[in-house]
C-alpha cells in the first residue's frame, strides 16, 4: 500500500512543479512585447529525504533567461532613445508555446498516474473488504 501512496506523492509532486513551469510560461507569452521583459526560466531538482533521492521533483528558484534583448527601432515609442532604438524583450514565442505544449502533456502524464494510482488503491481495499 505504501507503494501506491509513494506513487500518488510523486505524481502529485511532478504535477506540482509542472504547473510552477506553466504559471511562468504564461508570464512570459503575456509579455512577449513588454520592453526590457527576460524570459523566466524554471528548473526542476530532486528532493532529498537525509540525503537520499525520494524520486519527487519540486521547481527550483526562477532564473531569468541572459541572452542580449533585442534592440527595437521604433523612433515613435516613449522608451525609444535619442537614436530610436529601446530594449524590447528576449521571449520567443515559438519556444514558448512548445514549452507549454511539453508542460502541459507532462503534467496530464502525471496526472494519469494519479488516477490509476488511486485506482487501484480503492480495487485493493474493494478486494480486503470481501
């Protein structure tokens, strides 16, 4: 039994940082024409129990992405400097979406395991009770 609990904890924990990674790839599309924005970035690590691997996964610290931003002629833009250029943001929409498409089907992935999980948790006491 212990077994399928460790299994719906470590589902619920990949769910978990899945949708941490989600939440910034939506800050990130929501600014991909924000000027001066760096795309966030989320990295998973493997949470220790005393120093042994448990197998779960949290989100990690945000970074932010170090690529140069983009330098924008825009003459008519408020941020526009003297010469008529402004920062504009390092978002890559493309990247985005499939960094979203990839989270998303990790996420639902996880959550199937939590279903059958749980599943197979209820057949099993169904089973104890007969």
């Amino acid at each position: 039994m212990t077994d399928m609990l460790s299994a719906v904890d470590l589902a619920a924990s990949g769910m978990r940082a899945q949708s941490v990674r989600l939440r910034h790839i939506s800050e990130n599309i929501a600014n991909v024409d924000t000027p001066g924005y760096r795309r966030k970035i989320v990295a998973f690590r493997e949470e220790m129990d005393f120093g042994r691997a448990t197998g779960a996964v949290t989100a990690g610290p945000t970074r932010y992405d170090r690529r140069e931003l983009p330098e924008v002629f825009d003459p008519a833009h408020p941020m526009a400097g003297d010469d008529g250029y402004y920062r504009g943001s390092n978002v890559d929409l493309v990247v985005e979406i499939a960094d979203a498409k990839e989270a998303g089907r990790s996420y639902e992935a996880n959550l199937r395991v939590f279903e059958q999980s749980r599943q197979m948790s209820s057949s099993l006491l169904d089973l104890i009770r007969r």
